[in-house]
C-alpha cells in the first residue's frame, strides 16, 4: 500500500483522471476547427475546386468527430 498517499488517494487514477479531462477538453476545443475545415473542404469539392475524393460521404458532423478522435491521441504519445 506503499502507492496509496496518506489521504487514501491514488496517484496514478488521479494522473489518469487529469489525462482524461485535459483529453475531452482538447477534443471540445478542436472539434469546433475540424468541423468548419470539413464545412470549407465540402464546400470547395461542391463547387470543383478541390477534388472530394474516393472516401465514402459521411455527414460534417461524423467526418468532424472522426478527424478529431484520429489526431487528438497523438497529443497523449
């Protein structure tokens, strides 16, 4: 019991919890900038000037949540 801190918290589910949070608020920060990049790139693949690709079409939203859960981990490594 050595790893248990005198005041019974554990510090590593503590370092862990911490991660958690500072995750989900760079995932709430980003997602915003990934959407409106999947909202321009749409737009400019709607009017040819950008090629959409051979990716299948998912809506803004799920493209956006995709992009962002993709990079985000790298920020962990």
């Amino acid at each position: 019991m050595a790893s248990i801190e005198m005041n019974g918290s554990h510090p590593h589910r503590d370092r862990r919890r911490a991660e958690q949070r500072e995750y989900r608020l760079i995932c709430v920060a980003a997602y915003p900038l990934f959407l409106a990049a999947m909202i321009v790139q749409r737009a400019l693949a709607l009017f040819g000037l950008v090629d959409a690709g051979p990716t299948p079409r998912r809506n803004v939203f799920s493209a956006a949540r995709a992009a962002t859960a993709s990079c985000i981990p790298f920020a962990f490594r």
